[in-house]
C-alpha cells in the first residue's frame, strides 16, 4: 500500500508539472524552492476563495445541483484520463463501491449542498459556514465516534467559532425568518456536517485507499449523481438554454477551483509543513467575503466582517487543540 501511495504521489506532482508547465511563461525563475511554495499557498488562498462567488453567479442562470454535477463530472474526467494515460490501473468493483459512498458524503451532499446554498445565501457567508467543517469533526469525534478527547484549547474555539457565527447572524435577524434565506443556512450547515462525516469515517474505514488515487473518481461519480439527481427532480434546465456566465463559471471552477488550485496545493504541501501550506483554509472566507462585497454588492460591515475573524479563530484554535490531543496520544503510545 505504501508504495501505492508513493506512486500516485508521483502521478499528482506531474499533474502540477504538466499545468506549471502552461504556465511556465508567468513562473519567476530566480525564486527560492520555498518562496514558489509560499506562492503557490496563496495562489490557492486566492483561488479557492474565488471559487464561491464563480458558485453564485453560475447558478443565477441555472440550477446549482446540476452547475455542481457538470463542474464534477467535467473534472473527474481530466483526473481519470490523467491516470488512465499515466497506465494506473483501473479500480476493482469493491473500490468502486467505496469510492460511491465516500462521493456522496464529501462530494455529492457537501459540495451540492454548499453551492445550492448560495442560491439563498451572500457568497460570502456561504463560504464561512463551509470554513467551521473543523467544528464539527471536534464535536463528531467526542459524541458520535468518541474517539478523541477534547482539551481546554479545542474547547475554547468551539465557543469562540460558534460566537462568531452568532455575531455576524445577528446582522441578518431581519432575514433569518425569510424561508428562503433558512433554507441556505440549512443547505450550508448540512454541507459543513456531512464533509465532517465523512471525513471522519473516510479516516476511520478507508485507509486502504489511496486519497489522491480515489479523488478523480470520487468526482466523477459524483458528478454522475449529482445530474442525474438534477435530471430526475426536475432541478435543471437543457443544456443548449445553460448562458454564458454559467458556462464560463463552470470553466473557472473546473479550471481554477479544481485542476489548477489542486496542483499548487499540492506543490506546497511537497516544500512546506502542513500547517503552512493548509493556512489557505484561514484565507478563503475572507477572500470570498470580500470579493463578494466588491463585485457582488454583498453586505459587508463591522459585524460580518468581525464575526468572520472570530470564527477563523475557533477553527485555528480548534485545529490546534486537535493536534496537540494527537501528538499527545503519539507521545503516549511510543513511550
């Protein structure tokens, strides 16, 4: 398994040196390996913040169940292609399988759900809901699977991120009892708890596979569930009457939120402590809060954007809390 790993490693950081090499043009050659990493953790800071307004604007023209499955399915097919001309084996039928649930709980109701979210949502708040996943895993894992104990500093950012949830809320009293704008809030939250679900049991029953190997196909079945669920509830619109602006929001996400992003992620994870290169999930919301002010109208004062910064702070001092319960149990087990 392990040299299975090391393989599909290597299968990804060409994926990178076949895009950076489209892009060798903008590349500055006189940078130091770990200042082109510090680069490539903003260019995906950046990006995947964009990504939830490119979200909002698709599904003005359209449906966002099918907006998400066509951006799935679209980009499933460039990493399966990848790999297939790579010559990576094919999965077996009980991979298949694995590879089903583990879309729909991270892909299909997540990612459907959160883009579907936006239709009744600002962008921005959109994309804080998606940020406090790290929340709900802490409170998952003490609960549910009660596989980890919560210290003082976990505990703390759980009330720190929840009161900033209820800090920027309570700049939308007036629009908490609209139906619609409930509903979002319901569409985000579930997002958030079914990524955390799934994360957790992906950690706990799929060790066996390969998380870069199964991101395509996850994807990609994903997007096959994602438009067939468009299809058969009549959530979608014919493809010819899909404008424009969707088309080019579907490109951007594919492009941008998936292909490109993916890799420079992965290029920094390669030269920079995980801590390092994962402060992009601190930088998304604010991206997007802003740029959904900027280029949306979108509401943006005093409360949301301090609200924003304290729910980025209980998830930091949630993720800290919960690595130092890991490295503790390490500690504990080696000695």
């Amino acid at each position: 398994m392990r040299s299975g790993l090391f393989r599909t490693k290597a299968l990804i950081y060409d994926l990178y040196d076949t895009v950076r090499s489209s892009l060798q043009p903008l590349s500055p050659r006189n940078h130091s390996e770990k200042t082109k990493a510090l680069l490539a953790v903003a260019v995906v800071s950046l990006l995947w913040g964009t990504t939830w307004l490119a979200s909002k604007k698709g599904i003005e023209h359209m449906p966002a169940l099918q907006l998400a499955g066509i951006r799935q399915l679209s980009g499933g097919i460039f990493y399966i292609l990848f790999f297939t001309i790579k010559g990576y084996k094919w999965p077996s039928w009980s991979q298949l399988i694995r590879f089903t649930w583990m879309s729909v709980l991270m892909f299909v109701v997540s990612n459907g759900f959160s883009t579907w979210s936006v239709q009744f949502l600002p962008s921005g708040l959109g994309s804080v809901i998606g940020a406090i996943s790290p929340i709900w895993i802490a409170i998952f894992s003490l609960f549910i699977f009660r596989d980890t104990k919560l210290n003082l500093i976990t505990i703390v950012g759980l009330v720190i991120g929840f009161g900033g949830i209820l800090i920027i809320f309570s700049d939308y009293l007036d629009a908490i009892f609209n139906s619609s704008f409930s509903k979002g809030i319901f569409l985000g939250l579930t997002a958030t708890m079914t990524w955390a679900i799934g994360t957790l049991f992906t950690v706990k029953h799929a060790k066996d596979i390969d998380p870069y190997y199964s991101l395509g196909w996850q994807m990609f079945l994903s997007g096959v569930i994602l438009t067939l669920i468009a299809y058969a509830t009549g959530l979608h619109i014919p493809i010819r009457e899909i404008k424009p602006v969707s088309w080019y929001a579907i490109g951007y996400l594919v492009l941008f939120g998936s292909i490109i992003t993916f890799a420079a992620f992965i290029y920094a994870l390669k030269r920079l402590p995980a801590a390092q290169a994962s402060v992009y999930s601190y930088i998304n919301p604010v991206v997007a809060v802003i740029l959904g002010a900027l280029l949306n109208n979108e509401k943006l004062n005093g409360y949301i954007a301090g609200g924003t910064l304290v729910t980025l702070l209980g998830v930091y001092l949630v993720n800290t809390g919960f690595k130092k319960s890991a490295l503790r149990e390490t500690e504990e087990t080696t000695s």
